[in-house]
C-alpha cells in the first residue's frame, strides 16, 4: 500500500471499531499518558528518541538569527513537564473549555473579541474540501481531530471523551516531528521536513495541516491563560 492508502485503511478500521467497540474511559487515560509521554520525546527538527532511521533533519535546521524580531531572545517554548517524570501535570478539557469558558470571559475582557476568535477556530477546523490527494467525497473529520488533539496533548490537555490511540494510528513518527517543530520552533522549519510526509497529498492540504496545528496552539495558550485570570478573580 502506498502511504496514502495506507491512511485511509487506517481511518476506516478506526471508524469500524468504532462502531463495533468503544475503548473504556480508564483505557482512554492510559492511551493519552502514553502519549502525553511520548510526545516529551519528540524533538523538534528531526532528532527523535525513538528510531525513525531515514528522517535526520538536524543539518538543516535553519539557524536564522530571531532576535532582531523580539524583545526576549531567550523567550521560547518549554515541555510543560521534564522528562522521566512519572505523574505529568494535566490540563482536564471538561473542567475549563473554550466554549463554556474561556469564550465567555474573554468576551467581557475584550468586547466581541471572543466571537471572532471562535470563528477563525471553528473555520479552521471545519474547513476541508473532502479529499486526500486524488480521492473525494472523504471524511476528514478523524484526522483533522488528530492533529488538533495531539498538539493539546503535547501541551498536556486532555480532552475525556477522545481515544488518543487514534494519534498514534493517524499520525506517523515523521509527522509527530514536523507538528512539533511548527507548533514549538517554527523558525526550525525546513523545506526537506515538509515534504518528508504525506507525499502524495496537495499543498493546500498541507497547508491546512500547518493552520489547524497554529490555532490548536493559540487555543491551548488561550485556555491556559485564561484559567489563571478565572481562578485569580475568583
């Protein structure tokens, strides 16, 4: 099977277990501190803790001098846990989302900012023109919910109702190395990293890849900030 074939394999046996058998909710928080872990794994620019022999990107991280454009040169992202930790923190989608509660204060804080921003995040999301490379009328629904969720989940977000075996069925190791190093060192970014996945795909497919995994970060950031200013005036 090509790669592309491959993954649409994929999604329909995901979507026939689905049907046949739902995971259990303790069996579905294994799967996401599994791979909550494994993500702290992943380097950004191709290195990666677990094997993946013909993906070495670390010649050509782009070594481009940021700091002409920011304040702080040494402001970055950090892994929201260390490695080798055995109880990683975790943010609980259910008890602060973005619908029922970052929506709303952020709207009182900023009049009317909050229906903008959840319109670019639902257009972002829902956007598909129900093909992956040559075949239409697909059902992308699965897989653009991989990828959103993955990138909460590399920021410890986990969401009860989503079975994250899926991530690790949908997203190959190559990807998991692209979406983290867009999502946390996009100045890592190479052209060689790009076209290392999906193959067969179109560019605005690809392209649409890199906007869910930017406002899947905006929405973590978001949600992060604002549970601090919830619980700070309250």
């Amino acid at each position: 099977l090509s790669e592309l074939e491959a993954l649409m394999e994929r999604m329909k046996r995901l979507q026939e277990d689905k049907e046949d058998e739902e995971a259990s909710q303790e069996e579905m928080a294994t799967r996401f501190e599994k791979e909550k872990k494994e993500s702290l794994l992943v380097i950004s620019g191709g290195i990666c803790a677990f094997p993946v022999p013909f993906f070495s990107f670390d010649d050509e991280i782009v070594s481009t001098d940021v700091s002409r454009y920011i304040e702080d040169p040494g402001f970055g992202y950090k892994d929201f846990a260390r490695r080798g930790e055995d109880h990683l923190p975790t943010f609980r989608a259910q008890d602060y989302t973005w619908e029922n509660h970052g929506f709303s204060l952020v709207n009182r804080l900023y009049s009317d900012i909050g229906h903008l921003l959840d319109e670019k995040f639902r257009m972002v999301y829902n956007l598909t023109y129900n093909t992956m490379a040559t075949h239409e009328d697909v059902d992308t629904t699965t897989l653009r919910r991989a990828l959103f969720n993955y990138v909460h989940c590399m920021y410890g977000i986990r969401y009860d109702d989503y079975d994250y075996g899926e991530v690790n069925q949908l997203l190959e190791r190559s990807l998991k190395v692209y979406i983290k190093t867009v999502t946390c060192y996009p100045e890592r970014t190479t052209k060689r990293m790009y076209d290392s996945y999906w193959r067969q795909f179109k560019h605005s497919e690809k392209v649409h890849v890199n906007l869910l995994l930017m406002e899947a970060r905006m929405q973590a950031e978001l949600l992060y900030a604002l549970r601090a200013i919830t619980r700070h005036l309250t």
